[in-house]
C-alpha cells in the first residue's frame, strides 16, 4: 500500500486520509511503500523483549520463507541504567 495518495503534492501530510483509515482498520501487517514500489530482497526487523517479540519474529521469518527474502534481525535492548 503506498503511504501517500496521487493528489499527496497538493499537501503536506505524512500520510493520506485512505491510508491512516486502512491502518486503523487492519487486523493484519501491512507493507507500506513509496509511490513507486522498488522491489526488495532482505527486510530488517528490530525486536525488544516485550510481549510482541515472539510473534513478530514468527511473521517475520514467515514473511521472509514465503517471499525468499534474506533477513537480518536487530535485537534492541532498553538501557535504564543511561
């Protein structure tokens, strides 16, 4: 789904009115791309230790086997100590 709709040079919106709809709406992960899709062969997918992790993880290798895609995990850890 692009981020921004074909009238998005008229404003200065990060994102178009369908597009906030649909991600409010969506019950599933949603791949956002520019107006022009390039296509892609590695997706990053950063994870902290929360209770989301794990899922996000399972989709992501799922979404990387489907589509063969080479993935790289970044694993980001809260420092309270800094």
């Amino acid at each position: 789904m692009g981020n921004r709709g074909e009238n998005a040079h008229l404003g200065n919106r990060l994102f178009g009115s369908t597009f906030e709809s649909v991600v409010k709406l969506a019950e599933s992960p949603l791949l956002i791309t520019e107006m022009k899709f390039v296509f892609f062969d590695k997706i990053v997918v950063a994870l902290s230790d929360n209770e989301y992790a794990y899922k996000s993880l399972q989709f992501a290798v799922n979404f990387a086997q489907e589509l063969n895609l080479e993935l790289h995990i970044l694993v980001v850890e809260n420092n309270d100590n800094e």
